[in-house]
C-alpha cells in the first residue's frame, strides 16, 4: 500500500475537519482547500491539480444543480400553499388520537419529500402543540414520530438534496435510489418514531410551549387529493424510467416508448413538469400572482444554491482521490481485508457527522471518498444502497455541533439533556437500524 496517498486521504480529511472545526471556514472551501492538500501531497502537478478541480466540480453540477433547484422552487411552492398542513390535518382525521403518533410519521415522510426537514418542520410544529393540549401527554409523543418521518425522507429520498447529491457523486440511478429509500425508510421510521416515542414519552414528560408560528387557515388550504398527486407525480415518473428501462421491462414495451419514457421520466423533466403543475394548481388557481409566485421561488434558491456548492466541491474531493490514484489503492486495500463497502461509507459518514455536524457535509465528503472504491462491475442496486448506507451514516448522534439538535430543543421546548435523551438517541436509533436493514438487502440483491 502506497503509504505517500494514504497520507494525502488522511491529510485531506483531516484538513477539512480542522477548517471546519477550529476555524469555522464554510464548508464549501474547505472541501476545496482539502481536495488541494490531497493533490500536492500525492505529487501531482499544480496545472493538472486546477483542471481536477474544474473537471469535478464540472462533471457534479452539471445534474445536481438542476434537481435540487428544481426541487427547491417546487417545495416553496407547496409550502406556500398550506399543503404541508392539508396532509398532516387529514391524516390525523383518518387516524384518531390512538393513531395520531403513527399518522405524524407518515406526515412527515411524505412532506419531507418536496419540502426542507427544517421548514416543513416549523410548519407542522402547530399541529403538534394541539394534539398535546388536547391529549395532556407528553410534547414527545408526537414530535419524536414526525421528526423520524422528516429525518428519515430527508436523507433517504430523492428529490431531497442530499440523497440526489450523493447519488450523482456514486452515479447511481435516483429510480433504484427511491425505491430502496422507501424500503429502507418505513421499518426505520416505524422504530426510530412511534415505537421509541411511546416509551421515551413516559421517561420525558413535556408540555406544548407557547405557539410560536401559526397555522394557515383550514379552509384555505389545498385539497389532499391535489398535494398527494402533485408530490407523487414526479416521483412516480422517475421510478417508472427506471423499471421500464431495466431488464424487469425488457420485452414488455416497445424500444420507442422506452426512449420518451428516458425523457419524461427523467429527474429534469419531472420536476419541471412538477413545477408548472404546482405553479398553476397551487398558485395561479389559487389567486396568487405572479410576482408573489415569482418572489416565492426566488428566495427558495438561496439554501439550495449553498447545498449546489457543497455538492460541487465533494464532487471535486471524488475527482482528486480518482486522479491521485488514492481511490484504487483503497479500493484494493479493503477489498483484501474484506471490509465491506457498505459500512466503510458508513462509518466515515457517521465520524464526519458527529466531528462537524452537518449531515450534508457527512454525506457529500463520505460520497467523495467512497465513489472511487467502486468497481465496473457495481450494479445499480448496489449503488442505491450505498447511498443509502452514507445517509444512514450522516444521520447518526446529533448533537450540539448540529442546528438540527437546537431547533428541536427550541421548538419542544426541551433542555439540552431531554434533547439528547430524545432526539440525540432518535437520530441514532434510526442510522443503526437505516444501515441494518442495508445491509440484509445487500444479501438479497
């Protein structure tokens, strides 16, 4: 093993820590600066060093960019029109009181598909006050399951931007990533949600805090049936590319029918339909105007194109350990002590996560390193899986280094110690059954 590149990954990785951590340069640099560090301590020429970086960052944007734009522009659109709360309100009509826990998670692992964990979060947290007025039991009850709903589809299920990044790093196909992002994401939501919330509810008893933001009027939100088929659209169409051009499908539909359904299904094209249906459903329709439209999608690309750099950079990170060779010689290195790739990404995730943080940062640096390892003959099956394995990985123990733990405990009103009873163990139980669960499909596929 070539101990000068095993040098240049540590070296990189620990630059980039450090950048993070002690001197809180934004990440977006720190990558960069680190991709660098990687490339002159391998030995390789500072032209070629420069054009590594343009080609990475080039060849990474050049799909995230779109998606998660289009992504973004669709979510603020759907949140806007109150269909986040349309969703929720409905579900726990069907459900009842009893079921209200399990309705809150299936809540939120619908709504975190279009719309940002933290958004749609602080939108839904009204109906969950309600419910714990209404019921006397404790905050947790309900919160722990719509929090594990919208963590769980945030990191699991394109079109959200972290599993779109780290698919595009991996190459792997978004259809595959979906699909085993369900598959995955149910049991793990069923555990980490409602089941840990009935017993931590009884150890935590909290009340509602005063309300902090308002719900929208009942009568002036969408209909459900609308924000349902107006979610599972794109969705649905991506999925059906990927099933009707694999080999599931290959005598079943005519060539010429596969390639319109390469066009319509893919990432682009449904998400732009998405758009101009919630554009004109969810606003036009609806009597709003188009600059109030065109105000509400603008501001929406502000915290998308921070995750667009970010992703642009990890995919730089990739190209240096692919050009430096680093990537080969780790791919050997554990090929012959029989580490599994699963959980390399999964651990590196998980130690990049609890040292800064930021779980796109976990997830895009751990997608760097893990994507060179990959061989030609990968399938697509196991490249959806071990996107699925990083997000597990990047969503583990989170803790006061994360903005994710601080907006729970403001918003349930809990004590840094109830937070990490609470939503620190959440995050922890549902990382460790995610890669689990990864790991027992692995053995089937």
């Amino acid at each position: 093993m070539d101990s000068t590149l095993l040098i240049a990954i540590f070296s990189g990785i620990a630059v980039l820590l450090i950048l993070i951590l002690k001197f809180r340069i934004q990440a977006f640099i720190a990558l960069l600066i680190s991709s660098i560090v990687v490339g002159i301590i391998a030995g390789m020429e500072p032209e070629t060093i420069v054009n590594t970086i343009k080609d990475g960052m080039g060849n990474t944007l050049g799909f995230v960019a779109v998606v998660v734009g289009l992504g973004a522009m669709f979510g603020a659109i759907l949140e806007h029109s109150g269909g986040a709360e349309a969703i929720a309100s409905f579900m726990l009509k069907v459900a009842g009181d009893k079921g209200a826990s399990w309705a809150l998670m299936a809540t939120g692992f619908v709504i975190a598909i279009p719309v940002f964990f933290d958004v749609a979060f602080i939108i839904l947290v009204p109906l969950i006050y309600s419910l714990q007025r209404k019921s006397g039991k404790s905050l947790l009850l309900y919160g722990i399951p719509l929090l594990a709903g919208l963590a769980i589809t945030h990191a699991f299920i394109p079109p959200t931007p972290g599993p779109v990044a780290v698919a595009d790093i991996l190459n792997a196909d978004l259809g595959w990533v979906i699909v085993f992002g369900a598959i995955v994401g149910i049991p793990t939501a069923v555990l980490s949600g409602p089941l840990f919330a009935r017993y931590i509810s009884k150890k935590i008893v909290v009340a509602a805090p005063e309300m902090i933001s308002e719900s929208t009027d009942p009568q002036s939100r969408p209909s459900v049936g609308m924000i349902a088929a107006i979610i599972g659209l794109p969705i649905l169409l991506i999925v059906c590319n990927t099933v009707l051009n694999s080999p599931l499908a290959e005598s079943v539909i005519s060539e010429k029918l596969k390639e319109w359904m390469k066009m319509i299904g893919h990432p682009f094209t449904a998400l732009i339909l998405a758009n101009l249906i919630a554009w004109y459903l969810l606003g036009i329709r609806r009597k709003t105007s188009k600059e109030k439209l065109l105000k509400i999608t603008t501001k929406s690309m502000g915290p998308a194109g921070i995750i667009i750099l970010l992703t642009g950079a990890g995919g730089v990170f990739k190209e240096m350990l692919i050009a430096t060779g680093t990537g080969d010689m780790m791919a050997k290195y554990f090929a012959e002590l029989g580490l599994s790739t699963l959980f390399f990404a999964f651990i590196v995730a998980a130690l990049v996560r609890i040292l800064q943080g930021s779980a796109t940062v976990a997830m895009i640096t751990a997608a760097g390193v893990t994507a060179p390892l990959l061989l030609g003959s990968t399938t697509e099956i196991e490249k959806a899986l071990l996107v699925i394995a990083i997000a597990s990985g990047a969503s583990i123990l989170s803790h006061v280094n994360d903005s994710g733990y601080w907006l729970v405990s403001k918003y349930l009103g809990l004590t840094e110690k109830q937070t990490f009873r609470s939503w620190t163990v959440m995050t922890t139980i549902l990382a460790l059954v995610g890669i689990t669960t990864v790991a027992l499909l692995s053995l089937l596929f």
